[in-house]
C-alpha cells in the first residue's frame, strides 16, 4: 500500500482498485499509462556541485533535508521522491535548489541503502547489473518504507496548521505523488516528471492540483496515454497541467545534459514551472 492510502490498493499490486469512491474494476481493467521504469530511465548526465543539506534519519529510514534560508522560508514543505539513483549528488542539487526557494525539502531513501549505484556506477552500461532484478526487490519494499516515513514526517514537521505539504517525484517517484495527492494524502500540490509505473487508478485518486513536465517522445508515456490522463483528469474537474518538451528524452528533469543549451533549458524550465506551482497552490491553502 502507498504512503497515505488506506482505501485502496493500487494495482498492479492488488485485484481490486476504488476509484473516486464510487466504482470498482478488476485488475486487468486498470489500463496503464506510464509504463513500468525501464533502461531508459538509467540515462542521462551526472551533475557536480555542493550539497548544501544533510542526512539525517527520519523513522529510520535516511532523508536528505535541505533547508531554506531564514529569510526565504515560506514554512511549507516538499516531499521529494527520487527516480532508481536515490539520493544522489544530481538529486541532492534538485533539493538544495527548492530549498533555495523557500521550501524546506525533504528527499526520502526509499530504497534503504540500494540505489542502482550500489550495485554500478555505469548501470546502464554494465552487463553485470540485472536491472530487472532490482526493480522487482524495491517495488513493493519501498512502498513499505515510503508509508513510514510519510507517516513520521507528518508528525514531526505537520503539527501546525499553517504547514502545508507539496510532493514532487520523478520517473520512479511519480506514483508516490499521485498517492499523496489522494484523499488519503497529505499534499496539497504535487508534481511529476517523466513518470513510470502509474495506471488510470493512480489518476482518478487525485484529488488535488497537479502538474506534469515531460518529452513529447517517451516511450515510458506516450502521446495515447498522456490523452487519456488528461482526459481523466479534465472528466474528474481535478486542476492541472501537462508541460511537454521536444527534443528530450526520459530523465531531462534530473540528468540533463548541461553542456547542452536546450536541454539545459527544459530541465530549468521544468524546475520553474514546479516551484511556481507550488508557490500557488499552497499560497492558497
């Protein structure tokens, strides 16, 4: 079960999903959209710089936590959910650049100690990494450890009313966000890029604001499937938006090649469009 929920099970992990409260399927009903994560989804560049935040464990389980600064806090929060490299330096950056924004963030290790990393630093190139493998040992473990630690970060940081909580994943993390983003939730605004591993039921659960940034060209979410998550979302009245980039593969939001100008651009673009997102919704809230 994902972090949050307690009246559904989100297939293909269950036989059963409940969908808005009002409908059950099978299922073989629930149609996928963005496809299980995939070598593509081991692509791009890695990014140096300075981590600015910290590990520390929250429940347990190790959290990088960036901070804003004092005079920058908007005393809301994100609720980071990585693709298969986990906390890693590409990662850290992302976080430390919501922080700067005003956002204390807060990225889980939900693959306790075992990103595609341990095991290769080349996992798409290295013959001796069994990706498949991997994916299937975390798929329902880090499920488990993505429950906990929202659960603790609620208690610890969501005492007060005037905190409100935005969740952004990427690629791996996407289901994460739609399950926070549910009745069941804690999010009020969340956003995803380049998703894998999402089905109509994990989009007809969102309750709350979202926002997509992805290529035009991903065979992990494909033009039919982008349609049919907008249609779903548009029949449910839910508030959204859908950013779609040409000319850049799966995992330009988080391994960007820098050195190239465009591609530089969507993966700022992207980072803008979220930020601003949240700035709005929670400012609402």
């Amino acid at each position: 079960m994902l972090p949050g929920s307690t009246n559904r099970v989100s297939p293909p992990y269950g036989k059963l999903c409940l969908l808005q409260g009002r409908k059950y399927y099978n299922e073989a009903m629930d149609k996928v959209l963005a496809k299980p994560a995939d070598l593509c989804c081991l692509k791009g560049d890695f990014h140096n710089g300075e981590p600015t935040g910290s590990i520390q464990q929250i429940d347990g389980i190790d959290t990088y936590i960036a901070k804003p600064a004092p005079e920058t806090s908007n005393g809301n929060i994100i609720l980071f959910f990585p693709d298969a490299f986990g906390l890693h330096m590409n990662n850290f950056l992302m976080l430390d650049a919501y922080a700067a924004c005003g956002y204390l963030t807060l990225g889980v290790d939900y693959f306790l100690g075992d990103p595609v990393t341990k095991h290769s630093l080349t996992p798409l190139s290295d013959p001796n990494f069994d990706f498949e493998a991997w994916k299937n040992k975390h798929l329902h473990a880090c499920e488990a450890a993505a429950e906990r630690w929202v659960k603790a970060v609620k208690t610890q940081y969501g005492t007060s009313d005037a905190v409100h909580f935005a969740a952004v994943g990427y690629c791996w993390g996407a289901r994460f966000v739609t399950c926070q983003l549910s009745s069941k939730g804690i999010c009020k605004a969340g956003a995803i890029a380049h998703p894998s591993f999402l089905k109509e039921s994990d989009i007809f659960n969102i309750k709350e604001p979202i926002f997509f940034s992805v290529p035009s060209t991903d065979k992990l979410f494909e033009p039919p499937q982008r349609s049919r998550t907008i249609e779903i979302l548009t029949e449910n009245s839910n508030r959204f938006n859908m950013q779609v980039f040409s000319n850049v593969g799966h995992g330009f939001a988080s391994r960007a090649c820098l050195t190239d100008p465009y591609e530089k651009w969507a993966k700022e673009q992207h980072f803008k469009s979220f930020v601003d997102w949240f700035d709005f919704w929670l400012a609402k809230n």
